[in-house]
C-alpha cells in the first residue's frame, strides 16, 4: 500500500522512451568513435569492394597470356596470328621453339593459350590440303578461357580478309582446332573445389591464430606468460603447429569430398600436394599470427582477418579470373599467397604439373610466409612497454 | 661442499637493489627516481594507493618493463640486460588471475612445470595439488575455482619452479579473511625457508605481517623500514578521542592549525598532527568537556600512510 502511491507520485517524465533511447544511443557513438578499427572497417569494406568490383574485376577478360609455337615463318602465319591478336583476347607473351616448352607454360599457369602453327601450314593452304591449326586453352577456369575460345570460330575469315591467298574459297582453307585442356568439359566443379581449398583454408587459419594472441591479452594470461622463460619464437611456434595439423585435416577432408562427391581428378602427386599445402597453411596462420600481435582484442583481430580476407577473395583468382585483372590489381594479387596457392592447387589437381613446373609459385609461396613469420616474431612483445 | 645458490647468484643478502628507477607512459610519470634494497629471506610489504606505481615497479624488476632511467638487480642479475635468468628465479603473481581458466587445476601446473623444464612435469604438478590441499579438484576447471583457492593456485604455480624470489601483487584482494590468514601463513613458511617475497597490498594488517615495509605514491618511495620503523618516523602526534557525537566533532577539528588529520575509527575518532604545541592549543579547548575522553596513543600504521599521501599529494601539486 505504502508502495504504490509513492511510484504514482513519482510520474514518468514524457518521452521516457525517447531520452532512454537517446541515452544508449549517445554511448554507442562514443564507443564506435572510439572504436578504430571497427571505425575502418564500416569505410574500408565499401569502399575496397566498390573498387575491386569496378576496376579489377573482368568476367570477360581480355590481353590473355597466350604462347606461340611459331614453327614456320610465312605471311599467312603472321596473318594469322595478328587476327587472334586484333581479337583484344589474345596477347602473345611467350614465343618457344619446342612442345615441351609449349606444354609446360600451360601447365603451370604462366600462359592461358596456346597457338601451335605446324611446319608446312602456308604451302598446305595453297595446295588446299585443308590443313588445322591448333588453339590449346587452359580451361580449368572456364570463365576465363570461355569468351576467347568464342572467339576462335570467326578467325579465318578475319585472317583471310587482307590476305586472300586462296581466294574466296568456301569451306575455308584451313582450321582452327580448339583444344580445351584438362577441363574439356568446362565443368565449374572442377575448379572451385581446388579453389575453396584454398579460401577455406585461409578463412579457418586466419580467424584461429588471430584470436590466439589477443585472447591470452584480453584474458590477462599474457602478462604471465611473459614472466615466464619463453621466447617469443617458441610461444609462435606453440601456437601455430597444431593448427597446422587442424588445417592439414581441413584440406584432406575439401579434397577428399571434392574427389568422391564431384569427381574432381587429383592428376599431380599428393606428395607435393601436402607439402605446398603445409606450407599454405603456415602462411596463413603467420598472418593470423601477425594480426593478433596488432589487436587490441579479439573483435579487432576478426575484423582485420575481415578486411585481408576480402581482397583474397577477389583479387586471387578464386572468384574472377585472374589474368582479366588490371596489372595494378595482379601485383596487388602477387603478393597475397592465396594466388599462388590457388595456382598451385589448381595446377597439381586437374593439370597434373609438378614441383619443376611450380618453381616460381612455390617459391613465392616460400618467400611470403617467410616475410609473414619474420614480421609475427618481432611484431611479439618480450615486454609490455 | 658449495650450494648450488651461491655458485649461480652473487654471494650478497640483498635480493633486489635498485636505485633510481624511473617509468612513464607518454606524458604521465608513472615511478619516479625509486629506490630500495630489499634482503634475502625478508618479507618486503609494498604499500601504497591505486596507480601509486606498485605495479609498473614490480614489472621493472621481473623484466617486464624496461626502466626509462635508473640501475638495479635482481637475485643478482641485472634488470636491463639480464631479464631472461631473472624470469627463471622469479615467480610472479599477477594481480589478475593469469592461469588459463579454461585448463584443470593439473594441467596448469604441469603447464608450468614444463615452461621451466622441470624434470618430472607430473609429479612436480601432482606434489604441488598435495602441497595446496588441492587433492579432489585437481581436474576441476581453474576458472570454476573460487576465490581464495584461485590465489592458492596462483601462488602454487609461482612457487613451483623453486623461485628465489616471489614477487606478489596485490594476491589477497577479494580473498575472505580466512584464506587470506592461510595465504600469509604459507608466505612465511615460504620466506622461512630461505625465500625472499615482495608483496604488494593495500590492508593494514597484512603491512603488519610484513618483515619490512615501503610506501609508495605518485611513484615516490615515501617510506621504508620496519613497521615500528615507519611509525617512529612519521612523528605523528595521535590522540584518541571517546565520546558522544562524534560527527559533529571531526567536522569541527578538521583544518584546524596543527591538525592534519581527523578519522573516525569505530567508536572513537583519531586526531592527528605533526606540530605538537599547535596541535595542543587547538584540541585544548575540547579536552575541557566532560563527554569526551582524550588519550595520547600510537598512530596507526594506516594514520601514517594516510598522512604521508595527503603530504605528497601537497608537494606533488
């Protein structure tokens, strides 16, 4: 009885819910504002993916990487050649003298096209013998093989306009045989699974080492540790190897369902295969590693491992074709491992090439995780100054 | 036949001598120009309030903070260069909890136990839990520990490697007299066995317990010596006044010449100062009334502190 006047006494001033509201709502600005990285992130994710999406990425892309196996020098060769060029797809980057070269250019990636002229074509072409010319694609990535291909049917008559050796001849004097290779269905399976290898693979290592170290800062263990007799290289190390086998895990069973559920061949050896992932993995997990040195807490290490898993999405060839990129973006590419990685995964599962033919993503691969540990290590604090 | 102590450390008695220490943190001078001996086998009590510097020094001499100016060592060692052997003679109880809450009581300990290379993780964690009085809870989650035992864990995990110096900050706050008297006892059994331990706290009755105490504030060593010591060189002069309305009274004697200080302490309200004729001729007055009984008495150690903070914080403005 006693109660209830009082709370009646007590009226609810107007617009209780209103200033309530405003109350909490003042704090959420000043702690954003506070809040740096969150801060970034509401511009940086906008922003970054409203300039990849609208310079960098091309899902028609142009100026592919093509070999060419000149193996006769004739006009009708070199008219040829300038038609697959004025098609804006073709850009002839490597010339070889054998088909070994030819073959190993494809296979590791470094070319998306190759043109084989054969000995003999001109003078085959007066006689009519009909002779064909090989277009030999890199089609693990239909997308970025599929328009360039597309564009092969129209090349003779193209070739044949300024130069009509043959006279207006129907069918036309020779022909262009496109070979699809290691892909010759175009089936999209075939590269994804090997492309979200690696793109699960830098989602799960990044976000577990990045929480590793701001959660013993956050937690209070750190300062501990510290006091302890350990170095700084021994707690990274501690740290990284188990998920190193966690990751290892997590490739197995991608390439293990990919392989039963899809079909997607392994022609390379599985040797290599683990080794290159191993050392994926370390990469990632020396980046996770990296972040979590630089966060202040666990948020801001998810949402740094946020920001670096953008631009790997787009910019490695995962979900665009890479060789469509502006040269800006493909350095920008270059220098994350996820690209090489994809190169080498794709190249080892569907293309069967080996360690020789992955030399310079290998060693790239090598060199970033090297740059990722070293900047890990020293970015560790021996002390709290 | 040479003790292993002697061979790996100076032979000296003092554990930690540093002099001049200073640390800030960007504009804020955190300790300044500190120095202090403490000796082997001594209970060294580090008082002073919040932000007082207790923990910036404390991390100083574990290595954890690198000292803007200023020299010392540790166990022998010196703290600038030579933060890797202190680390492995010096355990370190932070003022937070910094076991992982979520490893057992076992796994913990045997986690120490292999950080520092002991021979037989297992039975160095297993002779601790028995040590702790932990036996039944060793598999329980240090995180789901209460309080006072998590500070028995804590001091367990630090005296584990054989330290030759704890360095303890703040390790009662929270903790229920109880477990609190029993955390003391096992520091002196600790300290008689040959261990030096610096202790920082703020309650009274622990400073108490100390072999020798030093005040901090503002990041200036104030004070240091024995307890009796400390009180002795305040040359505070304490009277205990008795009586009715005692509320009224400390309002009235406060600011009065010669008065520093006036608290109320239960029942009764101690009036202290520094000047003894001022003082006299302010409280003359009152020791006239009846309802009042006045008694020269000892300051307390907590009357001294507080005198020497409301001091500082004068010259400090």
């Amino acid at each position: 009885m006693s109660i209830t006047p009082r709370m009646a006494e007590r009226r609810e001033p107007p617009f209780g819910a209103l200033r309530r509201t405003f109350a909490m709502l003042v704090k959420e600005f000043i702690q954003l504002k506070r809040d740096r990285v969150s801060f970034a992130m509401i511009v940086m994710i906008p922003v970054m993916q409203l300039l990849l999406f609208g310079y960098a990425i091309n899902t028609t892309p142009r100026h592919l990487p093509t070999a060419v196996l000149l193996q006769e020098d004739s006009d009708l060769a070199r008219s040829v050649l300038k038609a697959l060029q004025n098609t804006a797809y073709f850009r002839f980057t490597h010339q070889v003298r054998t088909v070994e070269e030819f073959d190993n250019l494809l296979q590791s990636g470094t070319v998306l096209f190759g043109v084989e002229i054969p000995r003999g074509f001109e003078r085959a072409v007066r006689r009519g013998e009909h002779p064909a010319l090989l277009v030999a694609a890199d089609a693990t990535d239909p997308v970025a093989s599929g328009s360039a291909m597309a564009a092969l049917g129209r090349i003779t008559e193209t070739a044949l306009m300024h130069d009509r050796v043959a006279g207006d001849v129907v069918p036309p004097p020779f022909e262009v045989r496109a070979h699809a290779r290691y892909n010759p269905a175009g089936a999209s399976q075939l590269n994804i699974v090997p492309g979200l290898t690696g793109t699960i693979l830098t989602l799960t290592m990044l976000i577990f080492t990045a929480l590793s170290v701001t959660r013993e800062l956050e937690r209070g263990t750190m300062e501990a540790l510290l006091s302890m007799p350990i170095r700084p290289v021994e707690v990274m190390m501690g740290k990284i190897i188990p998920y190193v086998l966690i990751g290892f895990v997590q490739a197995a069973l991608i390439i293990g369902l990919g392989t039963s559920l899809f079909g997607v061949p392994i022609y390379g050896s599985l040797m290599a295969l683990a080794l290159l992932s191993t050392l994926f993995i370390t990469s990632m997990l020396a980046v996770g590693y990296t972040f979590s040195t630089l966060a202040q807490n666990q948020l801001q290490a998810m949402q740094m491992s946020m920001m670096f898993f953008l631009p790997n999405i787009l910019l490695s060839g995962f979900m665009f074709p890479f060789a469509g990129m502006p040269g800006w973006a493909q350095w920008i590419g270059e220098a994350l491992p996820l690209t090489h990685y994809l190169r080498i995964v794709r190249a080892i599962m569907l293309k069967g090439a080996t360690l020789e033919n992955l030399r310079y993503d290998s060693l790239m691969l090598l060199g970033l995780t090297l740059f990722a540990m070293t900047i890990a290590v020293t970015r560790f604090r021996r002390t709290l100054d | 036949m040479q003790s292993v102590a002697t061979l790996e450390t100076p032979a000296t008695d003092i554990a930690i001598d540093v002099h001049g220490l200073s640390k800030s943190f960007g504009s804020r001078k955190v300790v300044s120009d500190l120095s202090m001996q403490v000796k082997r086998g001594a209970i060294y009590g580090f008082l002073g309030p919040n932000g007082s510097g207790k923990t910036t020094t404390i991390r100083m001499l574990c290595g954890l903070l690198t000292p803007d100016s200023g020299e010392g060592t540790c166990l022998g060692y010196n703290i600038r260069t030579e933060a890797d052997k202190i680390r492995r003679h010096v355990g370190y109880m932070t003022q937070r909890f910094s076991l992982y809450q979520d490893l057992s009581v076992r796994e913990n300990l045997e986690f120490v136990a292999r950080l520092y290379g002991l021979t037989s993780p297992r039975r160095a964690a297993r002779d601790m839990i028995t040590r702790l009085g932990l036996n039944g809870r060793e598999e329980q989650l240090a995180g789901e520990l209460s309080g006072g035992w998590k500070q028995r864990l804590a001091l367990g995990a630090c005296t584990l490697p054989s330290p030759k110096l704890l360095l303890l900050d703040e390790p009662t706050a929270g903790v229920d007299p109880k477990a609190r008297r029993e955390f003391w006892n096992e520091i002196h059994a600790l300290a008689a066995d040959g261990l030096t331990v610096l202790v920082s706290t703020h309650y009274m009755d622990e400073a108490e317990r100390c072999h020798e105490i030093a005040y901090i504030a503002y990041g200036q060593l104030l004070t240091h010596g024995t307890v009796q010591e400390v009180i002795a060189h305040s040359a505070l002069i304490t009277y205990t006044v008795n009586g009715a309305q005692l509320n009224g009274l400390q309002a009235e004697l406060a600011g009065k010449p010669g008065i520093d200080m006036v608290a109320p302490f239960g029942n009764s309200l101690h009036v202290s100062g520094r000047d003894e004729q001022a003082l006299e001729a302010s409280i003359a007055h009152y020791r006239a009334r009846s309802d009042l009984t006045w008694e020269r008495s000892e300051p307390s150690l907590e009357d001294v502190f507080i005198e020497l903070m409301n001091r500082a914080q004068d010259n400090f403005r």
